[in-house]
C-alpha cells in the first residue's frame, strides 16, 4: 500500500470518528442543544463557598433535595455517604460524623439536617438564588 492510499484512508477513518460521535451526542440530548440549568451557578456557588452535601444513593430525601435543583444537580457539592451495596458508610462520612441524610455543612462548621430549601441554602451561603 503506497503512502496516498494510507493518508486518504487516515482520513476517511477520522471523518467516520468524527460522524460517530457527532450521532453519539445528539442521542444523548436527543438532538437538543444541550443548555444550562436554572440552578447551575447557584450549584457552583454552593461548592465555591464551602458547602457539602452529604446524602445517600437510597435515601428518599436527598433525592428530594436534589430534585430542587432540577437538571443542575449534577454540579452539587455532593458526597457520596453509602456504600456500594447500601450498608454502611463511606470512610470520608465516618470521619466527618454524618449523623443522617441529608446533611449540609458549611464553610464555617455548622450543619443543617434534612430537606433545606433553596432560600436558606442562598441565606446560608450568600450565593444567589435565581428568580
């Protein structure tokens, strides 16, 4: 095979690849441009002010909790506390002494238990909440 032949096969191989994934990520927006969530900087800044969320996969009020941030939850400070297979703690929540799901901590050490909504999470942090 001369080196013509290599180059333009190199090159249909890289325009197969780029339709590929082209095709992969429309699929995964259903061909919808993929937009910012209402709450994504109000998650970001959460995060950047010193917030955690510690919740479990099976507890019913984190997912509660997160559901209040629609699509951008996503970018919570979030960690993980269960295990794997729903038994137990993570070491990081042992550590920590996360006594329940959810649980928020802030930057300067306090905490908040349960569902907290959104208004005092802004109080909380001083991020702004979206209207």
């Amino acid at each position: 095979m001369d080196n013509n032949a290599k180059i333009f096969l190199s090159v249909v191989g890289l325009l197969i690849l780029g339709v590929l994934a082209t095709v992969l990520i429309r699929a995964g927006s259903n061909g919808k441009p993929i937009e910012p969530g209402k709450y994504d900087v109000f998650a970001q800044c959460l995060g950047e002010k010193g917030a955690i969320f510690y919740g479990a996969f099976w507890c019913s009020h984190c997912q509660a909790q997160k559901k209040l941030f629609g699509t951008s939850a996503k970018l919570l400070p979030y960690v993980e506390c269960s295990n794997v297979n729903g038994q137990g703690q993570t070491q990081i929540c042992i550590d920590k002494k996360i006594p329940s799901y959810p649980t928020w901590e802030f930057a300067d050490g306090t905490r908040l238990n349960g569902e907290i909504p959104l208004a005092q999470l802004a109080e909380k942090t001083s991020c702004e909440l979206p209207k």
